[in-house]
C-alpha cells in the first residue's frame, strides 16, 4: 500500500508542477520532485494513459537532442473557482490551462444581511453548475475564497455563515454539490494567485494588498502562504490608524478599513454627489459606485481621483507598518481597487516616504497587479489544485 501511496504521491506532484508551470520536460520534472528520470517517465507515461497529461512538443534546441515537454489535457477535468465578496459572489468554470468554459456569473449575495447566505451560495453554485451540462464526476473541487476569519482546518467561515449547524460549512456545500470543496481567506488566495501567475512570481517574499470591498492581505514568506499559528493572519484591515470615530464591521473605530475599502470610498462619492447636486458622475446604488469612481479615475475626474488619492494615502501608512514590521522587497497592490493602478501609487510612495525609515525604502517595489479582480478567482483555482488528490479523489454522493 505505501508503494501505491508513494506513485499517487508522485502523479499527484507532477500534476501540480504542470498545472503552475503549463509545461515541463522530464529532465524539469525530475529536478523539481528530486525524483530519477527514469521514475519520472514511467509516471509521465501512466498518466499520459489515464488521459491527463499530453506531449505539446519539443523544446528549443540547445545543441543536443531536443527535450520532449508536457503539459496537462484541458478538458481531461475542471475546476470551479467561486470568488466572494461581502456584497457579490462570482464563479466560473476553468479547465486545467485556467480557461473559463462556461461564462462567468456574478450574483448579488450580501453577507451582512442574508439570513442564511451559505445555503444561498450552495443554491447557486448547483445551478450554475447545473445550466453548465458538465458532468460533476469531471469537476476535480470548488475553490472558494470568501471575506472573514475561516478556519482551513475545519472549514468554518467565523465571520458571515449560521455558526448553529450540526456540521462544518465546508462539509455542508461538499454535501449538497456532491464535489470536494476547499475554501480559505479571500485575501490569502489573491496572494496565491499573485505568487503562482502575478506579480509576485518568483519572490522568495512579498506582500499581496487585496484592495476591495475590504482591505485584505495575503502574506508570502520564504515562498509559502502565511497563515500564522491559528490560520488568521493578515488581518491587515483592523489596525487602528484613523481617527475619523467610524465604527467598522468588527465592532472598533479607528481600523484602516474605515478610511481605504472600496465601500467607503463609493458612500463617500454617493454622499458627495448629493452635497454637490450637479456632477457629471452618475449617481448609482454604492455597492455599484465604486466602479464608475475607478473608471471615471483613469479618465481624469478629479472627484474620483481625490477620493483614490485619500484611499492610497491612508494605504501607504498602513504599508508603513508592514514595511518595518516584516522588511519585504515587493508590495503588488491586487483585487478590484488594482484597477485604480497608478493613482493608488503615487500616495502611497508619499505617505510611505513620509512615515518609513528610509533605509527600509530603498530596495521597496510597489506592483500593481495584471491579474487585478480575476485574482480571485485564480488563486481559488490554485488552491484546489494545490491540495486536492486528483489521482484518488473519491465521488462524494450529493442529498437527495
């Protein structure tokens, strides 16, 4: 049995290092598992003859004969990737080369006031799936990144769903949808997501800001995600830096939140749209405001570009701190409020030059994500196949 184990194990790395890599040779393969050429073949073999992996040719020639690479078989099997905020959830179906193969659906979910919002979620979910026609026995996981402190280990979301169910939330969608389910910190897989395909690839550390609805971070150290002794770390949002006396979701006054989440920033502008009566911005609902002020930003509204200056600035002190606290080489700014890129940049580097010890500025990079708001849903994808065991994944039997 512990052979058996041993080749699943292998499979099962090999799988992952194609998926992050997209292609590999086995003399690639090989390295990065420490495993022999040899063992590595055989494996490459097997799983070409399950279906999963395929030749996509051979690499450049550097003078000898020329490697053959690997890539994984798109369609062999999908995941579904769910990207949650506090007022909107969005999901999509991906292949293993991360293409969608459904189109993507956002729905209105908000979490502060839904009586019961994880049975609304898992309605959803199966419906989508549902109008999809993909068979549900091809569907490897559901990744789900959601807003809140979620327990990994026991696939609890602390902060928004029924806490008075006789089992774990995780369990519950597993049941329901009848496919392996694996959910974290929306901020924590935003940073995966920029460590395996964004700006943060390569880098050994870095801090990921999730700029959203709320203000996340996603921390890599020594190339791992940082969860921190009870699996909550990051809770970048609650440092106490404002004096402006507004009471945040968690109950203090004070906490950065209040001063740069998205949220804020759209009552803000709705608020100042009414004061001024007459302004060429459209006045809309806030949970939809914060996109007309991003894209009116980079058109040059100088309302907009007020408010993002304001959000940026508060950021960057909050950035101070992370800076002397954990020294990092890279900050890649991520999520919905990315999309503000350059003008989210030039306050911060002004607060950051105004409140950090120089010395621990001079090698600092601010990046502003290519992945932006799809960072979410990426990093959901990643993290499924960061830890499901494709090569022994057991069908779940969904409730009658």
């Amino acid at each position: 049995m512990a052979k058996k184990s041993g080749k699943y194990n292998l499979q099962n790395g090999i799988l992952r290092r194609l998926y992050f890599q997209h292609t590999q040779s086995c003399a690639e393969l090989s390295r990065w598992l420490d495993k022999s050429i040899p063992l590595i073949a055989r494996a490459l073999n097997e799983l070409m003859h399950a279906g999963y992996v395929v030749a996509s040719g051979y690499a450049p020639s550097t003078g000898g004969r020329r490697a053959m690479r690997y890539s994984l078989k798109a369609d062999k099997c999908y995941i579904l990737s769910v990207c949650m905020d506090q007022l909107f959830t969005n999901m999509v179906l991906m292949d293993l080369n991360n293409c969608p193969i459904f189109p993507r659906r956002s729905i209105n979910l908000d979490l502060h006031r839904h009586k019961d919002a994880l049975a609304a979620l898992t309605e959803a979910l199966g419906q989508y799936i549902t109008d999809s026609k993909i068979d549900r026995n091809k569907i490897l996981g559901v990744g789900i990144g959601m807003p809140g402190f979620v327990n990994v280990d026991k696939g609890v979301n602390h902060t928004f769903f029924r806490q008075d169910m006789d089992q774990d939330h995780r369990s519950y969608i597993e049941e329901q949808l009848g496919i392996r389910v694996f959910m974290d910190n929306d901020s924590r897989l935003t940073a995966l997501a920029e460590s395996t395909f964004g700006g943060a690839r390569g880098h050994g550390n870095a801090m990921i800001i999730n700029v959203g609805w709320g203000t996340g971070l996603g921390m890599i150290i020594n190339g791992e995600l940082f969860r921190g002794d009870t699996g909550y770390a990051g809770e970048f949002s609650h440092i106490p830096l404002s004096d402006n006396g507004v009471l945040c979701e968690c109950g203090k006054k004070g906490c950065l939140e209040t001063e740069t989440s998205l949220y804020i920033m759209a009552q803000k502008a709705v608020a100042e749209i009414k004061k001024l009566k007459k302004h060429h911005l459209p006045l809309k609902d806030v949970p939809f405001m914060s996109d007309v002020i991003l894209e009116a930003a980079n058109k040059g509204d100088q309302l907009s570009i007020d408010l993002l200056s304001n959000l940026g600035y508060m950021l960057g002190k909050g950035i101070a701190i992370l800076i002397h606290i954990m020294n990092p080489r890279l900050i890649v700014l991520s999520g919905r409020g990315s999309k503000a890129g350059k003008i989210l940049v030039a306050p911060i580097q002004q607060a950051l030059t105004q409140y950090c010890i120089p010395r621990l500025l001079e090698q600092i990079t601010i990046k502003v994500s290519t992945l932006q708001e799809d960072a979410g849903i990426i990093g959901a994808a990643a993290y499924v196949m960061e830890n499901v065991e494709i090569q022994q994944r057991k069908p779940i039997r969904p409730l009658a």
